[in-house]
C-alpha cells in the first residue's frame, strides 16, 4: 500500500511538473506572439508614417515641378508673342518704307507728267494707276503671309500645350504606378518578416524580386521620359524672316 501511495504522489508530482511546465511554455509563446504582434505594430506604423513623409515630399516635388513648368511655358509663350510682335513690326516697317518710295516715286513720276506733253501725261496716269494696283497687291500679300505665320505659330502652340499635358500625364500615371509597387514591396516585406516556414519566405522573395524587377524598369522608363523632355526643353523656336527683307535678322 506504501509503495501504491508513493507512487501515486510521484504521478501526482510528475503531473504537476507537466502542467507548469505547460504554463511556462504557453506563457513563453503568448510573449512571443506579443512581442511579434507589436513589432509588427511598430514596423506598421513606421511604414505608414514613411509613405506620408515620402508621399508628401512627392507632392511637394510635383507642385514645384508644376510651378516651374507653367512658368517655363508662360515664357516660352511670351517669347513666341515677342518674336512674332518683333516679327510683323519689321514686315510693317518695311511695307511702309516701300509704300513712302513708291509714293515718292509717283510723285515725281506725276511732277514729270504734268511738265511732258498730254500723252506724256496719259502715259504717267496709266503708269500710276499700275502702280498703285502693285502696291495694293504687294501689300495684301505682306498681310496675308503674316497672318498664314500667324497661324502656324498659333497652332505649334496649341501642339506644344497639348503635348506639354500629355507627357504630364504619364508623368502622374508613371510615379502612381512606382508608387503602388514601392506600397506592395513594404506589404511583402512585412509578410516576410512574420513567415512560419522557409517555403513561405521563398515565395515571398520570389514576389520581392519581381517587384524589384518592375519598378527598376518603371524608374528607366521614368529617366527616359524625363531625358526627352529635357532634350525638348533646349531645343528653341526659331522664326525665320524673309531673306529679301532688308530688316531682317535685326
């Protein structure tokens, strides 16, 4: 019976040694689990605090980027109306040039008329009625080159507004886009983090790669773009003048 009692005791012992032993261990995970759940916590809020830091860098970038281009535009349109004001001055001072040595040249013309015999005087009307019709024609002409310029430059602008918005909007679709993948990396990377088995882990840097992978194309795209533009920013509007325009070129 002694040996039953003591045996007993010892199962007794065994099984209370297991239990606390058992509290100990689910006391250690349930540590574990806090500890993970608040590193996740942590590492949560400092993505998310990141992204707004980053997010409203990026914001900021854009709107100087935005300013400075409205501006760059305003100039480069404001340079256009220059040009062209410039441009139609010298087509204007020039046709009143000729029209004052025609002028002058039909006065003497009609001087000379009126001292000549009658058909002397009807050849010199004849010839400043000619006359006259020339520069009305020449004139004409004059306006209608500038205004036909005039549309053209009017209609490269408009192109170049357009093109301007376009390329701005694949700007924006661009960094959304690098955006979205640099989002989806930190998800990954927190996945990675709180992984149970080594197969998990691979698949998770699988999918880390191929968003490396996409976002260093998006980032060559992105340099390309911003190269063209560049190269389309040096490149300046020339108007050409008329090469018999005694004006031009000043």
């Amino acid at each position: 019976m002694a040996e039953k009692r003591e045996n007993s005791v010892l199962f007794s012992l065994r099984e209370l040694q297991q239990i606390e032993e058992d509290r100990v261990t689910e006391e250690e995970a349930a540590r574990r689990r806090s500890e993970e759940e608040r590193m996740r916590a942590e590492m949560e809020a400092e993505r998310q605090q990141r992204e707004a830091t980053e997010a409203a860098a990026r914001a900021e970038q854009d709107r100087i980027r935005a300013e400075q281009d409205a501006k760059e535009r305003q100039s480069r349109e404001e340079q256009l109306r220059l040009e062209e004001a410039e441009r139609r001055a010298r087509i204007e001072a020039q046709a009143e040039i000729e029209r004052q040595r025609l002028a002058q040249e039909m006065e003497i013309k009609t001087i000379a008329a009126q001292r000549a015999k009658p058909k002397g005087l009807i050849f010199a009307s004849i010839v400043l009625v000619l006359v006259i019709a020339g520069l009305g024609i020449f004139l004409w002409k004059r306006g209608e080159e500038s205004a036909q310029k005039e549309r053209e430059l009017t209609a490269q602008r408009e192109a170049a507004i357009k093109e301007q918005k376009r390329a701005e909007q694949e700007a924006q679709e661009l960094r959304l886009e690098m955006d979205r993948l640099a989002e989806e990396q930190e998800q990954l990377k927190i996945a990675l983090a709180s992984a149970d088995t080594e197969a998990e882990r691979d698949d998770i840097r699988k999918k880390l790669l191929e968003k490396q992978r996409d976002l260093d194309r998006l980032r060559r795209q992105k340099d390309r773009e911003r190269a063209a533009r560049d190269a389309k920013e040096r490149e300046k509007i020339k108007v050409k003048c008329d090469p018999d325009d005694p004006l031009c070129g000043l």
